[in-house]
C-alpha cells in the first residue's frame, strides 16, 4: 500500500476565508467543528492564478471538491460526511469526517524538528509505518497536512480533477537496533 501526502497545486486560485461572520475566530477553524465552518465567508485568492480548482484546501484545515462532485466521492470506499460552503460565489462541499491517526510515523526514520523541551514541532518528510491507512487522513503529529491512498490518488488522476498535488511517502517498519 502507498500513501501520499496531498498538497494543493499553486497553479490554481487558492480558496482561503475572506471574512469572519459574528466575531469568529479563524484560529479556532477546523473541521472537527462543522458549526464553525458557517461563520466565516470564503473567496479566491488570485494574485498567482485565476484558475478555479476542482479540489480545494482550505486553511490547511479543510478538504472538500465542487459540489457538483459529491455523487462521484460518494463512490470511493471510505464513507465520507459533507458540508456545503460557497467559495467566492462557487457552490463546494467539505469533507468533515476525516479521520485524525496516531501512532503511524516512524519517528526514527522522518526528519523531525522538535521544540527546546523535546515536543515535535514538525515533521518534514515523514515516514510512515507499515499498516492499513484510509482512503484520506491527517496525522495527529502533523495537524495542517492531509494523506491519502493509492486509491484516492488515482480517482483524482483517472478523472482529471485540479487543484491537489500527491507526494509519495515512505513506509518503513520501526527498527529495533
């Protein structure tokens, strides 16, 4: 099994929050708070591109494709919950439900760049241990980036779908020695 990490493709317009609605907090955007999602208006920034994408990242935060794409995410296996949002006008749809991992880095092996007191404050090319990952994911140790499978990455590929990026990650069993 292969697992990637998922990027958003700078050759499209970035979909990003334009505005906060009732005195919101951006810092507290996530998808693990759907109710939150409603209060900030979202549009394109387009100073690199004025391509529209298909598949957006939003913050670092959240994942999601056109709405019309919907019934064909529907088809992978991993069952997925939305939440409708309009970007600059454009109708879109969220993943909400993406699952957070633990224990899956092989820390010896991924470049890991730790705070002072010895806690992670980031993980640059990480290695993954060998195992059964989800069709899409994020990792607790490193909050602002996604993962998929191979799967995911060839639906997007098969149908031509913009605006994502793939890098092959590494996968290596923990070395006892």
């Amino acid at each position: 099994m292969s697992v990637y990490q998922v990027d958003f493709d700078y050759t499209f317009a970035l979909a990003d929050i334009s505005a906060s609605i009732d005195g919101a907090d951006s810092m507290d955007f996530s998808q693990e708070r759907p109710a939150l999602i409603d209060k900030f208006k979202y549009d394109w920034v387009t100073e690199d591109s004025e391509l529209i994408p298909d598949f957006v990242i939003i913050m670092s935060e959240l994942l999601g494709c056109k709405a019309e794409l919907k019934s064909k995410m529907e088809e992978i296996p991993q069952p997925l919950k939305f939440h409708d949002l309009k970007v600059g006008g454009k109708d879109y749809t969220t993943f909400i439900n993406i699952p957070i991992l633990q224990n899956c880095i092989n820390l010896k092996k991924s470049k890991v760049v730790k705070f002072s007191k010895g806690d992670i404050m980031e993980i640059n090319n990480p290695v993954f241990l060998p195992g059964d990952y989800p069709t899409l994911f994020k990792v607790e140790d490193i909050p602002s980036t996604f993962f998929c499978s191979q799967e995911f990455k060839d639906f997007i590929e098969a149908n031509s779908y913009t605006g994502l990026r793939f890098k092959e990650c590494v996968i290596k069993s923990k070395s006892w020695f």
